[in-house]
C-alpha cells in the first residue's frame, strides 16, 4: 500500500500497477496446482508470460522514462519503477522453478519430452541436422556487423540470435559480432518422428535446433559464444485523432511502427555472456534492471504451440459442451420469444451459438430492415461479419461502428471496416477520442403495427472463440425504452449529434461515471440515515480513484460493500477507519471471469446493472460504454444467485485482498478437509455437460 492508513484518502489507495502483477501471481498458482490436468498447468504458465508482455507493451515505459530521468515525484518515479522491477524479476524466477523444477519432470513421466541436444541419441541427432537444412537454414539469414552492417532492427518480442565469433571474415576483417533473426513463420516447437513401440512423445525447440547449427551458419569460423535474446518495446499505438485526416490511414502507418517502438525489457539465456548481454543492452539503450536471464526459452508464450500439438486427454481440461440458452427453445423465432420478454445469456455456460442465430435470423429475414452493430473484438474468420456483409446483399441497411483502436486488432479491425464497405456497409468509427467498447446489435424490422426494434446488448464479446473461454452476459431485448436508447446511440455515433436524454441506459462518458457516484452516495445517505444499504460489484478491475473514493466513504457510513474483482483493484479492503466495510475477492478459474454486474440495495429498494464498463478512468470518461438495468424480477434473481452470491461464496478459486494489498486463497479460510466450493465448476455442471 502506498501510504499508511491515516493518510490521505487518496495515498491510501493500492499501487495500479503492482495490483497488475499481484493478479499475475494468482494466474500462476494455477500452474502449481496439483488438481489441474498437466498440460492446462503448462498453459496457465504461458498465459502469465503474455500478461507480462502486455504490461511492458502498455504500462512500463513511463515508469522507465522516469527512472531515466530519476524522477522522484509524480506517479512514476525512479522508485515506483525499482519496486516494479524487482517484481517482475521475482516473478519471472517463480516461472521458470515452476517449469523447470515441477512441469518437466512431471511431463517426462508422462512421456512429454523437450529433448536438448545434449540429450539427443544419433539417431535423433540425425534427424535434426537433416530438418535443419531442409526446412530451416534456408530462412536464415545471419548478419555479421560491421560499419556497413549496423545492428539489425529487431522486432517487439521476435527470437534472435546474437553470436560471438573467433577468425576473420571473407575479407580478412575481425568482426566478432553477428545477429540471426529467426522468421516468426517457423514454429516454436517440432515433434520428432515416433519410434515403433515407444509410448515417448519427443519435441525439439526452435532454438534448440539453431543453437545446435549456428556453426554451420558460419563456415570457415568458429561460434565462441552466443545466446538467444527477446526485446520487448511500447507498443501503445498513439495517434492525434484531431490532427489526422483520416483515421485508419493514420492507424496503418502507426501499425508499421508499433514493432519498433522503446525498448523496455531485453530476455537473454541464464548463460548469456557478461560480453554479449552487455552489448545488446547498450544496443537497446537499455540498464542492468532490464535484462532477465532465463534458465529455458526466452518466450515461454509459444508453449501453446506444443500444448496443441500433444493429444493426451487425460492431460488436458475435460472438453465442456455449453448448453443451450435456458430460455430459448429451438425452432423458435427470436422475435416471437422476444415479444413475450426478455432473455439472458450466461456464457460460456449457455452457448454464444444463439447470438449468432439471432443474427442470423435477423439477415434471413425479409422484414427486417436495418441491422445495427458496434464492433470491438470479433476474432479471425468471424461468422458474424460474414453475415453483417450477407445482410448488405439482401437489401438492408447496414450500420458498422468499427473500433479501430482495439488494442493490438486494429489490423484485423480495419480489414474488416474495408471488406463492409467494399459491399456497401456504412461504416463509421465511433467518436474522435473515445474508443467505442460498447456491445451493442439493434434490428429494425417491419411488423404490422408498424417498425419494432429488437436488441442485443452484453458486458462483453462478439467474438465466438474468447465467448467459450470468457464469463459475460449477452440480454436480448424488445423493450421499447431501452431499444430506443440504443436508436440514439447509434445515431449519436454516425452523426456526432448530442444525445437526448435517454429512458433506461447509461452511456460513458456522459452518464456512467456520475450515475455510479450517484448510487454509491446514496447507498451512503441511506446507511446515515439508518437503512441496511448493500452494494456487490462484479468486474474485471477496479482502478477509479473517485469512485474507490466513495466507495470507501461509503464504507465508513456503514454500506455493507463486497467487490469481486477479477484484476487489477486499487481500493484495500477491511482497513481500520477507511474500509471496514470492503471486502475484495478475486476469482481466478478455468474459465476467464468478464461480466460486469452492479447491485445496490437500500432498505427494500434494490436495482442492478450490467455494463461493458469496468470502473476504471478511461471506461468513464475515454470510452463509449454501455449500461442497462435488468428490471425483470425473475432474470435480476438469476443474474444475483450466479453472477454474484455464487462467486461470493467460491472457496476453491476466489482469493481475499488483505488490507496490505496481499492476496491470500479463500480455502485457506476454511476447515482442514471442508468441501471446497469452485463456482465456475457449478455453473458448468448445471448448464453444460462433458463430451
């Protein structure tokens, strides 16, 4: 915590960043996991890996800058990034014992190898020599430095070579340095051929196969010395909305560039020379407390790689079928079950499958005749912009709001705005300065009283393959007020006109952000009053200092307050004084919890919301967000028992923030040998099945 608990409100408040990492180290415990199938453990450490350079890609630079330029006031200091350093680097060595010391070896018992060329029989080493030349030398190309031969460009977290060699060159000269780039089209991991009657699965690494030939890279020369080496650069794409002319132009040029952007982070091999590491670091313009040395593969990301490739069941998560959606029946028309009233979706327990049919029937249905749709994250290959672009060829009028500014899909995002144009889409991109992160589709259709407009709206998602791996909520709606509300956001959207004042939803950044101050507050007032006052939170981060602020003040007028935060949370729970009332748990399961669910409760008044918003400053006021409030008694009782009382009850995969930000497990509270509760695995067995 920074500050200690008679400080200011605001001091008080845990660091952002470190919160990141803490959330990191939860991901990780599932690597160490006994109860979790093998393969999934390898997967989980993998995950940590491109959380990691994620944060270095978006967050770290401006922590570097500072301790640059020793800056020692501000939010970024030349300490906030020491204490940042160490740690990553102590998460790092957690990594690397985790899958040296505990998953290979459990691996190899399974018959899972990763065989070293140390290891390798003749046999083997045979048949990687013979790879090497057929499929891989050809595709390299080592650069030895010299005045004409500066230091390559070297790609944000691409795999390189560098080498220290003895002799001279072609033309007698002593350059002792070279590069080898290693093409990102080359898979990370190569199975080896399977030996008749052996159980053995064996794999070779990408870098295990070159370091074992770079020799042969360099005939007539001798390799001394040499290491792997990975650089991680910002990669925050940052463009001048008011000065550009033309946005996606604008995002294209700064796309060429993201993979060239600050060094931030060097990884080198555990037995990296003081010479070769020293070198790459002046290269990189980089210190001491930016190189991590790595007893294995610098990019433990490309472990998915072998993880696919490996077919043992017993060693991966039982496949999970999800069910279909509890209110739907099939054959049924979306709009007919519509007009009867509103239905949820809880994925991926129920599939996102019936989103997609709801689309789908929209486009093959003559009546209807416009189809709007926000588009954030769709995924490669989307079924859904292939049926946006089908609509388009029927005859109706499609409205695409395509985010361009999706952080690290603004490729596919333009692609896609290019392709629904080039069929005659109207395509528009949200609000200069605001990324638009809202989930909305609005169908317009004719019927015989006249037009009738039928909804989707969802805290997240229109993406089928993250839909089966995260929690959100989808709602399909008829409802006159609200589908009005999403008639003039849109419009809003396309026309840059200001918005009237809506029936039922909340729009950031003009409404969200004071709305959930208005609620916290009066939660506040009623509790001063002498009302019971309750509020339970469900999402992905908490990191608004106004609004942990009230929060907080909350607390102390007596607001019964439970935060499941899935990431990143700034407000402590439980200190003395300011937040006696906070609880703070984090559930970390096998699926990735998404939705963001908002209950208040005052005396017998209860409402709740859900949202495309977490609480976050550039969710209220950078973003085009989306709330609605769920006013059906029956579905606001379903979405509290599932998405609220169910996780605040989760023992198995829930963790509790303790006042001095650290996060202890939620079995660790309970009874030697009680039953551990896991709510994810619940919810799986009530709507979905194994197959």
């Amino acid at each position: 915590m920074s500050g200690n608990n008679n400080s200011s409100q605001k001091t008080a408040f845990l660091d952002r960043d470190r919160s990141i990492l803490a959330f990191n180290e939860r991901v990780m415990d599932w690597a160490r996991r006994p109860d979790v199938p093998l393969l999934e453990r390898l997967r989980y450490l993998s995950i940590v890996s491109s959380n990691l350079d994620e944060f270095f890609e978006v967050r770290v630079a401006p922590h570097l800058t500072a301790a640059r330029a020793n800056e020692q006031r501000g939010p970024y200091t030349a300490q906030t990034y020491e204490q940042l350093s160490s740690q990553v680097h102590a998460l790092v060595a957690q990594q690397y014992a985790i899958y040296n010391d505990e998953l290979l070896p459990l691996l190899e018992k399974k018959g899972i190898k990763i065989i070293s060329h140390g290891e390798r029989n003749a046999r083997q080493r045979r048949w990687v020599k013979d790879f090497f030349v057929k499929e891989v030398q050809p595709l390299l190309m080592p650069v030895g430095l010299d005045p004409a031969h500066p230091f390559p460009q070297v790609a944000n977290k691409s795999l390189n070579f560098i080498v220290r060699l003895s002799g001279k060159d072609a033309f007698g000269r002593e350059n002792e340095i070279a590069i080898v780039k290693v093409p990102r089209i080359l898979p990370r991991f190569f199975r080896m051929p399977h030996v008749k009657g052996s159980k053995q699965t064996h794999f070779v690494s990408i870098s295990s196969l070159i370091r074992s030939h770079l020799n042969d890279l360099f005939p007539g020369r001798q390799v001394t010395e040499f290491s792997q080496f990975r650089v991680t650069r910002h990669s925050d794409l940052a463009v001048d909305e008011e000065e550009v002319k033309n946005l996606r132009t604008a995002l294209r040029k700064g796309l060429q560039q993201r993979h060239y952007g600050q060094a931030l982070r060097l990884e080198v091999a555990a037995g990296c020379s003081l010479y070769l590491s020293n070198f790459l670091l002046t290269q990189f313009g980089l210190i001491e407390s930016d190189l991590y040395r790595v007893p294995g593969p610098v990019n433990l990301v490309r472990l998915n790689q072998l993880i696919d490739k490996v077919d043992a069941p017993g060693l991966h998560f039982d496949s999970y079928h999800a069910g279909w959606p509890a209110q739907l029946h099939p054959g049924e028309s979306y709009f007919e079950r519509l007009k009867k009233g509103d239905v949820l979706i809880h994925q991926p327990y129920e599939s996102f499958d019936a989103v997609l049919a709801f689309l789908r029937e929209a486009v093959e249905d003559p009546d209807v005749l416009a189809i709007k749709q926000t588009i954030y994250r769709t995924g490669a290959k989307s079924e859904l912009m292939n049926l946006l672009r089908e609509a388009v060829r029927r005859g109706k009028e499609v409205t695409a709001v395509v985010e361009l500014k999706a952080r690290f899909d603004e490729e596919a995002n333009i692609n896609y705005a290019e392709r629904l144009e080039s069929v005659g889409a109207q395509v528009v991109y949200g609000v200069v300065g605001l990324k638009t992160h809202a989930k909305m589709l609005l169908v317009t259709r004719r019927e015989a009283n006249g037009l009738r407009r039928y909804a989707h709206v969802s805290t997240g998602n229109y993406n089928p393959g993250t839909a089966r791996l995260y929690t959100d909520l989808s709602y399909l709606t008829a409802d006159d007020a609200l589908t009005a509300d999403l008639e003039h956001i849109f419009l809003h959207l396309a026309s840059q006109n200001r918005l009237p004042k809506l029936n039922k939803a909340l729009i950031a950044p003009f409404h969200l952000h004071k709305a959930m101050l208005d609620k916290v507050d009066g939660a506040c007032a009623a509790a001063r009053s002498g009302l019971d006052a309750r509020i339970i939170l469900k999402m992905n981060a908490l990191t608004d200092e106004p609004l942990a602020r009230a929060l907080a003040q909350a607390s102390q007028h007596g607001v019964k307050i439970d935060l499941i935060v899935r990431g990143a949370c700034i407000l402590p729970a439980q200190v003395p004084g300011f937040t006696d009332n906070v609880r703070v748990r984090s559930v970390i399961g096998r699926l990735l919890e998404h939705s963001r669910v908002f209950y208040f409760r005052t005396g017998e008044v209860e409402e709740l919301w859900l949202s495309s918003a977490d609480w976050m400053n550039r969710n209220m006021l950078r973003r085009i967000e989306l709330a609605w409030p769920v006013t059906d008694a029956a579905l606001r009782h379903r979405l509290i028992e599932e998405c609220l009382l169910a996780y605040m009850h989760d023992t198995k995969d829930a963790w509790l923030l303790q006042p001095d930000g650290r996060y202890v497990p939620a079995g660790a509270m309970e009874r030697p040998r009680a039953v551990l509760h896991s709510a994810q695995n619940s919810l799986m067995a009530r709507y979905g099945g194994k197959g």
